[in-house]
C-alpha cells in the first residue's frame, strides 16, 4: 500500500516537474515611463541585455518585473552592487542589483543606477554622473541581463539531481538496514 502511494506521488511529482520545465519563461516587457537605451553595450554587444533611462524608484522597477516574472517557485536575490561588474561589464555603475531565479530555468538580473544615491561617489561631485539620455535627464538607469537556459538542460539538470537523490536515498537506507 505504502508503495503505491509513494509512486503515485513520484509520478505526478514528475509530471509537474515536467510541466513547469517545458514551459516558457515570461516575456518582459519594456519598462514603462523610460527610454530604451540603444547605447553600446546597452543592445547586442552583450548578449541578453536591455537597458532603460528612467524616473522610477527601485521599489518601482522592482514590484514591476516581479508582476512580470512571478510564479511560485521565484527566488530573489539581492546582491552587492560591485557584483554586477561580474555580471555585465567591468565599467558597469550600480546603485542595487537584483536577481530573480526561476530553479532550473533562468535567471533575470536587475542592475539598478541612481546617480544622485551613488555610493561610490562623494556627494559633491554626484552631480557629474547624471544621466542625460537623448537630451532629456533621468534619475536612473536600469539594465537587465537574462541567463536563460534551453528545455533540454533544464530536464537534464533536475533528473539528473533527482536520480543522484534516490541513489544517495537508497545507499542510506541499505547502510542503515546492516545495523
């Protein structure tokens, strides 16, 4: 009995998994209010990045890529800003940087730049960095990078861990059956 309903379990387990795996990501779309940058490495230079100019406050930009890429199984992370030079680029200004993790799917960073927040500038010379995109200024900067990853790895990835498991599952309990 218990060996039915622990199967049955295990197969609509799988099933789900297999259903959130093959699903697509979420499209997002641009932010709203901002202009989309078109400057150098802000396009095609760097692969899956978008970047925006815009008057948005960081919890703004935040709550609305959440609505975007929300789901149960959504992880956020909030990384020190130095980090996003490992992220995007080596010159990269940040204020915050903000990943959101679907497990096994993507990973969607949010590197936010307030010019007049800038922590690694004293205030007096603040005013220096301001954005001025297409002769109009903006409080902020925000630039997105995308890890996505195909349907194949992300089935891969979870069996494979879902098999390494059971087996450590099963040498556990053939361990403690010889006591």
């Amino acid at each position: 009995m218990f060996k039915k309903i622990f199967i049955s379990i295990f197969v609509i387990f799988n099933l789900l998994a297999i259903f959130y795996l093959t699903s697509s990501v979420p499209v997002l779309p641009d932010l709203p209010n901002s202009a989309k940058s078109d400057l150098p490495g802000d396009t095609v230079q760097i692969s899956n990045v978008t970047a925006y100019f815009t008057n948005m406050s960081r919890t703004e930009v935040i709550n609305f890529y959440k609505a975007y890429y929300g789901g149960l199984f959504r992880i956020n992370l909030n990384h020190p800003p130095e980090r996003s030079k490992d992220i995007f680029v080596d010159t990269m200004q940040s204020y915050y940087l903000e990943e959101f993790v679907l497990p096994f799917k993507e990973s969607l960073y949010i590197n936010g730049f307030e010019w007049e927040n800038d922590v690694f500038t004293k205030v007096e010379s603040r005013s220096k960095n301001k954005l001025i995109y297409n002769d109009i200024e903006y409080k902020a900067k925000i630039t997105l990078r995308r890890f996505p990853t195909n349907t194949l790895s992300r089935l891969i990835a979870f069996f494979s861990i879902e098999i390494g498991i059971i087996v450590i599952l099963l040498t556990f309990k053939s361990f403690f059956r010889k006591k």
